[in-house]
C-alpha cells in the first residue's frame, strides 16, 4: 500500500515534535507499505528544522520513510508569520502534487495538520488516484484558536476555517481522531456517524529499550540537585499558551523551604516570558528553565526526575478528551504524575499512577508535589510500575498502526 500522510508539522527522531506521523509511518514500512510523509521546512514544534539550502521542497529518506519537506518561512507565536507558512504550505502542496506522488499512485491520503485547510489539496489528490481519504483529528479547529487564541467566532479567518472543518467531515472518507469525545461535536459539524474512528496517542516501546548515554542528558546538573536532597519534578515538551505553565511556575513560591524544586525542560513561544517570570518573582534556585533535549535523549531524562508534572488550560474545548504525547511518555518513564487537566478521559487516574488536580491552580500542584515528596520511594516506584503497565496494554504504536492499517482497508468512495 502507498500511503501520503500530509502533516504540516510532522517532525522525526532527528528533528523533534511532532512524532505520531513518524511512529505511524514508521510501523506501516516495517510492515512492507510505501510512505511519504509532506510537512513544512519550519515548525516551531522541532528543536531542529531541515534546511533546504534555498530549495523549495526536498527529499529525505528517514527510517525508510520518504519526507517531502515544502519550503517554509520561520515565525515566531501566532501571528502573521505563522499564517504565512500556513499558505506556503497549502500551495506548496498544490504546487508539488506530481512530485508528492511520484512515487506511485497513492492508496490512501491522510490529512492531518491541525488546522483544517489541507483537506483541499488532499481531497484532489484523492480524487486524481481514487485513492481513500482520511481526515486525522489532533485538535478541533477552529475551535481551538476560538477557545485557547480568544478569538471571535465571526473573524474573517475563524469563518475560512469553519467551512474547512464542515467540508474536511463532508469529504473524507473516514475521521480518525486524537479525541475520544469529539464525535457528537463532528456529527453536528457534518459527519456521518459511521465514519468516527478513535486512535489515540501512543509510544514506541523499543525507545525504551535502548541503553541510557553515559552519562545521561543533564546528568551532573541532575544528579548534584539529588544529592542536596531536592526532590525533582519535571515538565518536558512544549511551552505554549494550552500548556498552562504559569502555575506551575507560580507553584514555586509556594515551595519556598522545601526542598523541591520545579524543571522545564522544552521549546515553545511562551518559553523566554516564563523564565523572565520566574526571575522577576526570585524563584530562580526553585523553578529552573533546561533547553530541549533530543527526542532520543528523553527517556533517560525522564528517569532522573522524581515525578512529572502535566497541566492544560481549563477550557470546554478539553471536553471532547485529550491525547498528550507527554503523558504517554511520562507513563512509560514509570514516574508518578501530577495531572492538572479538566478532561472527561484521565489516564492517570485509570492507571492510579499519579494525582490528579484542578487545572492552573498553583496551590494544588504545589500541594501534589509536596504530597510525593513526603511519600516512601517504594510508594511512588509502584505508582509509576501502574502508568507503565497500563500503558504497554493500551497504547503501544505498533498496536495502534495496525489499527490504523484495517481503516485503509475499510470500504471507501462517494459518501
């Protein structure tokens, strides 16, 4: 089967976030299918972009999967620039669809950039190779930038990006989503019920499996602050508005005397004011700020911290559910969690491996932190041995590219 997975920001194991389309696409070569998976040249989710040397679209071979990189302008938060790589994306993806399908005629095309607007230049790629198109649901635009950008519901741009998503349901063969709860939402939006598809995030078990660097990331830093006595909670990925980082920055001043400290480790646009908020509040020697470590280096990361922390704004979009790949990580490090997310699916209560509290309320994660520091080692080595067994059951990618694989599968044409 040849499959063209269009992901605007689909990243690597060389080039960071995002990584389900590679974990994807990297269990379908494996089981004998053709890949091509067409991003942008710029994301602000890498911690390394490619570089095309002035081209306008490159090829690369990774792990036996072909990336298509489309040329695209650097942009820094949600603003101009970042509309701007948007549509070099989408005329990129016009542009260039003969050499996007020269590798074949496409059995399925997958569109699956966030925002809704690619299902234009999939859905003609479908149609030209009566190949089966599939929508794939991260997030609900535009109701994200709706909820979590304040943006007006009549906003020029929001109304472009409602059509988009009513014709993304109305077009597609079968929706795959990220979010378990999301189907009523797309049902008044358009879809029949039958094409709904629940696939969520997951790990590569065999990242696991490879032996730590010697030393391992940040290991001096790391393990000094162990042997003062601190106890050491991290946040790993990505520093954005959703992410919900001012309380857990806040949470600091609430820890003054203890001894715990708070670590953040990633990129993302919101970074540089966190960490000036933290210096101008003096938690520098509580709340300490890492630069983002390589996709390969974060299991070994993961294992030297104490427990980890996860937090969202609280918002009605979460209602539809949430599938963080950090939490999916943190499971499988075998940490204990601090969960701050208003969401109706909590695998950290399923899995009973960490403490689940309200969302952006600097008292309750300073309060959860406090709460595992004061427990045995043997307490918290259980509650973290729960997360990893409940997530080897349940989200392991290569169970779920086979689930992906019997969609392509599935019947498709006029619907």
């Amino acid at each position: 089967m040849n499959i063209i997975y269009i992901n605007h920001y689909a990243g690597s194991a060389q080039h960071g976030m995002e990584f389900r389309p590679y974990e994807m696409a990297k269990h379908w070569v494996k089981k004998g299918n053709r890949v091509t998976i067409v991003a942008s040249s710029f994301s602000h989710l890498r911690t390394k972009n490619p570089d095309l040397a002035g081209k306008k679209f490159s090829e690369q071979d990774i792990d036996g999967i072909r990336y298509f990189w489309i040329a695209g302008n650097k942009y820094h938060g949600n603003n101009v620039g970042r509309i701007r790589n948007m549509l070099s994306f989408l005329h990129g993806l016009r542009k260039y669809a003969p050499q996007i399908a020269a590798k074949g005629k496409p059995d399925a095309v997958i569109a699956s950039s966030t925002y809704p607007l690619d299902i234009y230049p999939a859905r003609r790629l479908a149609e030209k190779y009566g190949a089966m198109l599939i929508y794939e649901v991260h997030d609900l635009w535009p109701l994200s930038p709706i909820e979590l950008g304040g943006m007006s519901p009549k906003h020029p741009y929001i109304r472009v990006m409602q059509k988009a998503e009513n014709d993304c349901y109305r077009y597609s063969d079968y929706v795959v989503s990220l979010l378990p709860f999301a189907k009523e939402h797309m049902i008044k939006h358009g879809m029949k019920p039958e094409k709904f598809i629940y696939i969520p995030n997951g790990i590569d078990k065999t990242e696991w499996e490879k032996p730590f660097h010697n030393p391992p990331v940040y290991f001096d830093k790391l393990m000094q602050y162990h042997n003062e006595g601190y106890f050491l909670i991290g946040y790993t990925g990505a520093h954005g508005i959703a992410n919900a980082l001012d309380s857990y920055v806040e949470a600091g001043e609430k820890l003054r005397g203890n001894k715990i400290k708070l670590i953040s480790v990633g990129p993302g646009p919101e970074r540089e004011r966190l960490i000036q908020k933290a210096h101008s509040r003096k938690l520098d020697g509580i709340v300490e700020f890492l630069s983002p470590v390589r996709r390969g280096q974060v299991p070994e990361l993961l294992s030297q911290f104490d427990a980890l922390y996860i937090g969202l704004q609280r918002q009605p979009l979460f209602q539809f559910g949430v599938s963080p790949n950090k939490l999916m990580d943190y499971m499988m490090a075998g940490k204990p969690v601090i969960f701050a997310i208003d969401a109706p699916n909590d695998l950290v209560a399923e899995a009973q491996c960490g403490i689940s509290i309200t969302p952006e309320d600097s008292g309750a994660i300073a309060s959860a932190a406090e709460a595992l520091a004061q427990m045995s080692p043997e307490e918290r080595k259980a509650m973290g041995a729960r997360g990893k067994a409940y997530i080897l059951l349940h989200n392991e990618y290569c169970v779920l590219a086979d689930k992906f694989l019997e969609v392509f599968r599935m019947p498709h044409g006029k619907q």
